[in-house]
C-alpha cells in the first residue's frame, strides 16, 4: 500500500474481486486519505475457507471469464467503453455473491444504479441471461454482457445461429471471437493461480491454521479501525462522519440516522447524522414500547425492526418507509452530553449486535468521546506516596509489563479459538466471555500502568452499567473457583428496580471481588454468603446500595477499629493488608462510600453509589457482552 507502484498493484488485484470492486466503486469514501479504513475493509471482508471455497472458485471463474471477454468485444467493436464493459461482465453474476436474506437475486442489479447515471450498467447485470434475440436493439452495453456471457458459459457457442448473428451486428466473424474465448481462457486460468483459485480439491474447513489466520486478521481490521477513529480531532461532526465511514465500508449500512431525548422527553431526530427531512416530523414516547427505539434504551441493548411484524409500531414503519430499507437496527449509543440517543442502521444484518469488529467498532467511537469533557475531580486517581525502599525501575517496568502483555494476547487468542471450536452453547458461550472480559481489564490494567509511566494517567470515561448484572456476573465467575472449593453457599437478593447507572464497571468489580475473598478466608470451615441490592433515597438523593455479608466470625476489635487503614494483615503469608483500603479508595472513586459492621454471628460490608449526577464524565456503550 505504500508507494505508486504498490497502488497500482493493489488496484489491479482488487479490479479481479467482483464484490470489493463495486463495494469500492459504491462507497462514498475516499480510501486515499484514509487508508487505515481500506485496510480494515479488506482484511474484515468475507472469504469462502474450507469446502465453501471450491462453489466460490467457479463463481469467480465465471465472473473474470465474462468480464475478460466483455472488455475485448467492446474494444474489438468500439461500441462501449472498455472499464465500463469489464465491471459490467465482472458483476453479471453479483446476485450469486448477496446474501439472498437481504437482496433477493432479481434485485441485486439496483446495486449499480448509482454507477451509471442512465442505467446501462445495471441493465446489462439485470438482462445478461436474456436469450440474445431479445437484446438485438438494446443498448451495446447490454448486448456485449449478453453475448460474453453466451460465449463463456455456453460449450460450442461459436457454432450457434444466435451467436453468430449477435457477433455479425459487431461486425465480428466466429473465428476471432473463438480467438478471444481462448485468450480469456488462457487469463482466467493465470489469474486464478494467481490468486488461489485453481480447479483443485478444497481445502478441509475448521482447521485450527485457519481459525488463527481468521482471528489475526480481526485483530489487524481491528488496529486498523482504531488508527482510522484517531484521524478525529473531537468534534460531534467528524466522529459521526468517520463512525459513518466504518458503517458502509465494513458492514454495508449506507442509511442510517441518530435519535436522542428531546426537551420534552420524546425522542427526536439529531443533526449529527444527515438523514431524509421527513423524520424531524417524528415524535416518539420514550414509554412506547411497540417501537424499537425506546425498547433499546430501556433494554440499553439492540433491538431489531422488520417491515411487516404484526406487533410493530407504526411509528417503526414510517422510519424504514423514509430510510427506504426493510429491516433496521437500533443501537443504544452514548453522546457528547451525556445522554444516551439511538442509532437507526437500515438494513443491518441481524446478527450484527453479536459481530466482534462491530462491538469494536461501538468501542473505538466511545474512546473518542472521552477527551470531549473534563471528568469531575473526585474520578481522579490520586496516587499514594511510595513507601521508602518500593522504588522499582522505570526499565524493569516496562519490561514486565512487555512481558505481561505477550502472555494476555496468546491467552486472548486462544478464548476466540476455544468459541469457534465450541460453538452455540450459550452456556459455555457466557463462560468463555467472562473469561476474555477479565483478561482485557488485566490488559487494562497493564496498559494503566504503562500510561502512569509516560504521562498523567487520563480518567477514565464512565459506562451505563447494570450493577445486577455485575453481581451476577462476579457470582458466575467465583462460584466453581471460590465459593463451591471452600464450602460457601451464595444466596443473591437482587432488586429490579435497581437501574442501570453511569460508573466504571472494572472498579465496582474489583471492590466486590476482594469483598467476596475477604469474607471466604474469614469463613474457615465454610458458611453462607448474600449479595442485597436496594434503591435508596437519603437526604432527597437516590442512590444504589449493595450489601456483602458473611457468617463468619465477626472482626476482632483491633482490627476493625483500624479496618480501612494500609497495615499489615493478621492473615499471614503473602497478604500485605491493603485490599480494604483499596476497596473504599476504589469506591470513593465511584463518588460512593464503603462502611463496614461486624458482630460475632458475621461481617456485613454496604457499598452506596450515587445515580447519575450533573457534571459526571460523558457514557460510553455498554459492554453487552458482560452483561
């Protein structure tokens, strides 16, 4: 990708791919200034592996056939174009390449419209099997696709009365157009051992080297996407316009449109995201729960809509009608101000909610709202003075976090292995995106640690969390490790109405876990544990209140007078005495407090959060699959 002839060579490769060169021709994106964007594009793209490859092969011997034939006939006639004759024969057979779900066949030459301002291009896909007598005065765009077509795909069709005749009103004999069927013949099969595509066995499918290859090449659109979004200077404008960007190129979303929480309450259409002027006319209840859109936010996860459901808000059909799309997906999406709006993708796939590269996506746009707003000063780290003798190198540092960091990679590698070998069960499914989630907030964590060493340690932006979910989720994760092994029965008390707030989620998780271990080690020969949510109002301010209680044998008093105080532990061994501090260092960071009571029947720790206040830092997207 570097340097004129590398360009020249890549334009050449992908002039050869049907579906990236129209989807590049299509796309209002100029992959010249933004090259990290192509990049994720072509290593996201979908490619036939395994037994899939061999149907995929003859469809693309086909393609390049007719295209190779298209371009000859219209230089040797001079009746079209010849770039105009190649991407007509290249995307004859474009319906075999859609997913029918989306487009069915018959359409999947509407695609081209917008190539061709009169049509010719999409007429010549649409009409290319046509039998050639009905073509005789059609466009000569069209009569040249159908005669290549006839050519390459017909045995003998040089000797037939139709041909022949088609080939006369180009003033063409049947022994120079079987001249031209052998050259392109002869450059099919070059290219497709160019590229891969040989009329061999295919290869057997599932093979770990071809799951790795497919996971290395996510990771790298993934680092692609990611310099792409850093292209953004901060402004609502351009990250909704590189957000756009991703949209089209990597998921082929071209109408979209952005819904937030009016003055009044109702959700209405934004500015942020250009859409048709009809939907400023709309007005839509936020307590609405036929219609996708308020679902999302009260869900805070996606909802689907598709034209025609029974139950479906009319409110939903007039949104698709001016979209002009059949399905549409609603993404709750975090905004500059801090509330929460809904972004409408027409035509979105329906398993576009689950696609690891979206979730990344949805990532990368959060981590460019964060510089937008300063945080208020009690989220900031504050960091202790070392105690004498701690210091450890600079250099040591950042070797062991170097070191730390390959291991994560290797082990987050083999979770997705591990999912794909595995496949639906969604309980093996939810245990493995535990495990992947705690080794990215250890990768977190590291890369923290990195940052305080080169710069000020920025705060870190909050997300819509619900901290049922969170409970939950510590419960699953310990039960098999440290709850059953040592003989602790968990009892959780969740309330419902507890609802989702703004906070960092690593945090919260990491207080409950050291209070889950803390009351385990105090229970020696096993015992029971609660988790109590509650939703409560003190002092006119509602807040969230998360009981921990053990039936242990309560704090002695020495120990409890000086409980969140950095002293040596009694527990002995490697314990230094400093998981309670901190946890109500961690929790004071959340804006909440940590207080603690213990009697000899047991110790009952209570964590108070604030809901969202005025001034707090900006959301991020919710992390569904934690949830």
């Amino acid at each position: 990708m570097r340097g004129e002839a590398a360009q020249a060579e890549f334009a050449a490769c992908v002039r050869c791919d049907p579906v990236l060169a129209l989807r590049l021709q299509l796309l209002p994106v100029d992959f010249g200034t933004q090259p990290d964007l192509l990049r994720a594009l072509l290593l996201a793209a979908p490619v036939a592996a395994g037994a899939a490859q061999a149907n995929y092969a003859g469809r693309w011997r086909q393609s390049i056939g007719v295209a190779h034939l298209a371009q000859a006939l219209g230089v040797r006639s001079g009746a079209v174009d010849a770039e105009a004759a190649w991407t007509a024969g290249l995307a004859h057979n474009l319906a075999d390449y859609l997913d029918t779900d989306i487009m069915p066949p018959a359409h999947a030459a509407d695609w081209l419209e917008a190539l061709d301002a009169d049509g010719w291009l999409a007429d010549a896909v649409r009409y290319h099997a046509e039998p050639l007598a009905r073509g005789r005065a059609a466009h000569p765009l069209v009569r040249i696709v159908q005669l290549a077509y006839q050519l390459a795909t017909r045995a003998d069709a040089v000797d037939s009365v139709d041909v022949r005749a088609a080939l006369a009103a180009l003033q063409m004999g049947a022994g120079e157009a079987a001249q031209l069927l052998a050259e392109s013949q002869v450059q099919v099969r070059q290219l497709a051992q160019r590229f891969g595509l040989v009329d061999a066995v295919a290869q057997s499918a599932g093979g770990g080297f071809d799951r790795l290859a497919r996971l290395y090449a996510a990771q790298a659109a993934q680092s692609a996407l990611h310099g792409h979004f850093r292209q953004s200077d901060g402004s609502s404008s351009q990250i909704f316009g590189l957000l756009q960007d991703s949209l089209r190129a990597l998921f082929g979303i071209e109408h979209t449109c952005l819904f937030a929480p009016a003055v009044d309450g109702t959700l209405r259409l934004t500015t942020l995201i250009p859409a048709e002027a009809g939907l400023r006319a709309l007005a839509i209840p936020p307590d609405d729960g036929h219609s996708a859109l308020p679902r999302a936010l009260a869900r805070n996860a996606p909802q689907q809509f598709e034209r025609g459901e029974a139950d479906a808000a009319l409110v939903d059909e007039q949104i698709a009608r001016l979209l002009g799309v059949a399905r549409f997906l609603c993404q709750p999406l975090a905004l500059h101000d801090g509330q929460m709006g809904v972004l409408v993708l027409g035509d979105a796939l329906p398993g576009l909610g689950l696609s690891p590269l979206w979730r990344f996506t949805l990532a990368e746009y959060s981590e460019m709202l964060r510089p937008a707003a300063a945080p208020p000063a009690t989220l900031q780290p504050v960091a202790p003075a070392a105690a004498q003798g701690d210091d450890i190198p600079r250099d040591r540092v950042r070797r062991a976090i170097h070191e730390v960091a390959n291991p994560l990679t290797i082990m987050r590698n083999y979770v997705n292995l591990l999912s794909d070998k595995l496949g639906a069960d969604s309980a093996v499914q939810r245990d493995l995106g535990i495990i992947s989630d705690e080794i990215e907030r250890v990768a977190r964590i590291v890369r923290g640690i990195t940052l305080a060493e080169e710069t000020a340690v920025p705060a870190a932006a909050l997300e819509l969390v619900s901290v049922n979910s969170v409970v939950s989720e510590l419960v699953r994760m310990a039960l098999g490790t440290l709850f059953t092994p040592n003989k602790v029965n968990v009892q959780i008390d969740l309330n419902p109405d507890v609802p989702p707030m703004p906070l960092q989620k690593d945090l919260l998780k990491q207080v409950l876990f050291n209070l889950a271990k803390n009351a385990v080690e105090a229970m020696h020969a096993g015992g029971h544990l609660k988790f109590i949510t509650r939703l409560l109002t003190i002092d006119g301010q509602r807040q969230i209140e998360i009981e921990v209680a053990d039936t242990g044998p309560g704090l002695p008093a020495a120990v409890a007078s000086h409980l969140f105080e950095p002293v040596i532990s009694e527990k002995g061994g490697d314990h230094a005495g400093l998981g309670l501090t901190i946890s109500r260092s961690l929790v004071e960071r959340l804006n909440g407090h940590l207080s603690c009571t213990s009697t000899p029947q047991g110790t009952r720790f209570l964590i108070r959060l604030p809901t969202l206040q005025n001034g707090q830092a900006p959301l991020t997207t919710t992390r569904y699959g934690s949830m």
